[in-house]
C-alpha cells in the first residue's frame, strides 16, 4: 500500500492555496496578550515566567483546506491543562476561539499550525505573593504559521528510524503531569541530540521502569499480536492519539491502552508515532533494528495514515475557518 503524499498534496491542490493576505503576515500571524500583530514582531515581557521557569500550559491544533481539526476537543484539553496548573485563562472558550480563527484568516492560510498558551505571566512583586497563584498576571499568546510536516513524504513512506532513549527517562508525572500539555521539554530535547548521535531520526522516553512514556512531541503505539497497543500513562492525552484509536475502532482493529513495556517491541509487528504537526507516522526501524521484514513502513500504519487525511479532507470534525474576521 503507498502512502498518501499528504505534504505534495498541500502543495499543489487548488483546495490548499493560501488565500489573499496582507504580505506583513507572510511568515504567519501572531496574537499577543491583547493585540494582534505579525509574527515577527511578536514578543513577549523578558521575566514572563513562561520563559524564566517554563511555567505553562500550551496547545497546538492544525488547519487543512481551510478547517480546523477537532478544534472543540483541543480547547477543552487546553481548559483542563489550566486548571492543573493553576493558570486563568484571560478569555473564555468563545473569545480564544476567536483569536484562533482570526490569526490563521490575517495569514490567509489553509494549511497551518497553530499555537496558542497561558502562561503563569509576570512574577507579583509584593512580598510573600509567590505562594498565591492568584497574585500572578496570567497572560495569553497564540500564533498560526504555515504547517510543515515533522517528517516529509518520503521519511513517513519509508518509515522514522527511531531510538529508545538511555540516558534520559520521561519527568515523572508526579513532578509534571504530562497530560497538561506543557514547556518542560529538556528530558525530550536531550533524548532527540541523542538520536542524532546514534544517527535515528527521533527519539522514544520510558519512565524509570523502562515502560514506554511518549515519543518526542508525540504518542508511540505498537502493534503487538494483531492489536494496536499504545501507553495509558506518562504521556499526553493527544488528539491524534485518540482519532488513532477511532480510526482503529472503524476499521474493526483490536486497540488498547495500556502499560506497554519497551522489551515488547522487539517483537512488534509495527511502530508509529502520532502528533498534530506529524499526523500519523509510521516507523521502520528501533534502535537500528528493522521492525517489519521488508525494511519500511508497516501497511496498518499506511493505512492508519491514509485514512487520517482522507476522513480530515471529507470534513471530518472540521471546523471552518472563519476568513472574514481577516478583513481582507
């Protein structure tokens, strides 16, 4: 089974043609904490603890042919994530929707990733306020640029070479719970220098068991005995992840969460990762061992892939851009 070339697609269909924008907005469009501007200009306060601690929660949601994907599911993730961590979120469901919709229309983009975050804001500065969240000014920023693809057509065709990480375990959730969406990302960025210099492509985190946690930046699943298997902790709750585990439940494919140990995957019949900026990303290879036989991608995982982009490009749980709000 080929892979669809959804990256070749984007570029040339007539349906993902960027629509007429002001060229200040070329690189994308930005939102910050009360105005819009491009994003190239946008900035935020150098003692935001966002940037001094790594003290957020972020979401990221991606647009195709000119829809967002399960937009309604990824604020509601995002609402949650706040409430973990103790952050307000300046604007409501409505409002933030709002932002959304109107940096992707200023880009004119159909194609695009878009992020957004609340962060624990500027420090208070009277004394002893550090122990009350509520003495922090909560800011909110989002930006929407082109989507590009973690991997390009031919990696996702061919497979990811991956590794599973040594020297680094995932944060323990009962230090950063990983089902808020959040900044703490050096164990994973450590993990993927890691996978340079074993010369992989990306990297996958165990907790301190050697229990798989998550990829990069993305969930990892397996297929083992026929069913698709991928970890019920440690990891994020992702959107793709569980459109994955849908797409599995329509085509009749066993499918289970649950603690999957990394010995298993030495007998894997398949490995794939999935992510909003990657979609679903089949694997050809762990720790410099061919997964399938053939040496390339598994055909569930193609399949898995096709299907993806076939339902999003039909409508699937789509939620149209409203370009108006451009006011081109």
């Amino acid at each position: 089974m080929e892979l669809i070339r959804a990256a070749e697609i984007m570029s040339s269909h007539p349906e993902h043609a960027r629509l007429p924008h002001d060229p200040e907005y070329g690189f994308g469009a930005a939102f910050i904490a009360d105005h819009f501007c491009p994003i190239l200009e946008a900035a935020i306060p150098i003692v935001d603890l966002g940037f001094m601690h790594a003290d957020a929660v972020y979401d990221v949601v991606s647009v195709s042919r000119g829809a967002f994907f399960r937009l309604e599911q990824h604020q509601e993730r995002f609402a949650r994530a706040c409430e973990k961590i103790r952050v307000r979120n300046p604007f409501d469901g409505e409002q933030e929707a709002n932002i959304l919709h109107e940096i992707v229309a200023r880009a004119g983009l159909r194609d695009a990733y878009v992020w957004w975050t609340v962060t624990r804001g500027n420090p208070p500065m009277g004394r002893n306020e550090m122990v009350d969240p509520d003495k922090f000014e909560n800011r909110f920023y989002a930006f929407a640029t082109p989507f590009v693809f973690i991997f390009d057509d031919e990696q996702r065709a061919r497979g990811v070479d991956l590794i599973i990480s040594r020297d680094r375990i995932r944060i323990p959730p009962r230090a950063v719970d990983p089902t808020a969406k959040n900044f703490c990302w050096l164990d994973m960025q450590m993990a993927l220098f890691e996978a340079g210099s074993a010369g992989a492509e990306w990297a996958v985190l165990t907790d301190e068991e050697g229990y798989l946690a998550e990829a990069t930046g993305a969930n990892i699943f397996a297929i083992i005995e026929g069913t698709v298997v991928t970890p019920d902790s440690g990891c994020l709750e992702g959107i793709t992840r569980q459109s994955t585990i849908d797409l599995c439940e329509e085509l009749n494919i066993p499918v289970v969460s649950r603690r999957l140990h990394v010995s298993e995957l030495e007998n894997a019949e398949e490995v794939f990762m999935t992510t909003t900026a990657g979609s679903i990303m089949p694997a050809r290879s762990v720790d410099g061992k061919y997964i399938c036989s053939h040496g390339g991608a598994g055909e569930t995982s193609i399949r898995l892939h096709n299907l993806y982009w076939e339902k999003r490009w039909d409508g699937w749980d789509a939620t149209p851009v409203r370009y108006e709000l451009a006011g081109n």
